[in-house]
C-alpha cells in the first residue's frame, strides 16, 4: 500500500481557554470542599481539575486523517473512492450545514470551537450518508490531500 502524495493528519483538540476552564472546576471542588479541612480541598483541588481535564481531552481527542486510500475521521473509515467532491466551508456556511441545511443522514465530526468545515460527497450507492461534515482548521489541505490519495 503506497501513501497519500500528501499526507495529512489533524487532531480537533480543545481550545486553551478549556485548560482553563478545567483548574477553574477543580477550584470550584476545592471551595465546596474548604469546610472539610485541608486534605480534601486539596483533594477537591487535584481530583476536580483532573477529571475535567480528562473530559477535555477526550472531547478534543478525535484526527482526521488521510492514510494511503483511505479517510479516517474520529470513528469512521472512508475509502477515497467512494468520495466525490469536497466543499470548502467558511463559518457562515460552514453554520448553514450543520443547522437549517444539514441532513440528519450525513456524517457530522463537528466541534463548534472550530469555525471552518469540509464538506465532501460521498458517492458509494451502498452508503446511506449522503456527505461527510468535518470540522477542520485547515480545510483547503485536508481537500487536497484527499484528492491527491484519490489520484494515487
């Protein structure tokens, strides 16, 4: 199996103000916790921010990817044959299709903190789905390196 001319990989991760906002709710268990004594503020402290921490990263933790002739997004394994067109999605459009113009048959791998999308066709008769809605901050390379594994 050869790979793509242009290889491409992308994790969707979560925005910094998440990292934030995850010691912001381990301080909030620490608070809850401060009539308790020391050990369990400490403990709300470490334990709070931990287990928000690991809900951030889990969120944030799907790729997208292109791997020889294949497109991998989050859970979904798409060969690129059965791909048509990709659509470039500014965020006005890219919020029109995963709104008022979405098709509850598609396959969305969205994350609201990312403003700009790819939408790609998907040609396979035997798929339901009529397209892929990918979140991405660089859609322009992810459309050329599916059409450039495509091509190979």
């Amino acid at each position: 199996m050869q790979l793509s001319a242009t290889p491409y990989e992308e994790r969707l991760t979560a925005p910094r103000s998440w990292w934030l906002i995850s010691f912001l709710v381990g301080v909030s268990f620490a608070l809850i916790l401060l009539p308790f004594g020391t050990l369990p503020l400490l403990g709300g402290l470490v334990g709070g921010t931990a287990v928000s921490a690991v809900v951030a990263s889990a969120y944030g933790s799907p790729r997208i990817r292109v791997v020889g002739d294949s497109l991998i997004a989050g859970e979904a394994k798409i060969p690129v044959s059965a791909l048509g067109t990709s659509q470039v999605l500014d965020p006005e459009e890219a919020r029109a299709w995963r709104t008022y113009k979405a098709d509850t048959r598609a396959f969305l791998l969205l994350r609201a903190y990312i403003p700009e999308a790819l939408k790609v066709e998907v040609t396979d008769p035997q798929d339901p789905t009529p397209y892929l809605y990918l979140s991405t901050r660089e859609p322009e390379r992810l459309a050329a390196a599916i059409e450039a594994a495509r091509k190979a």
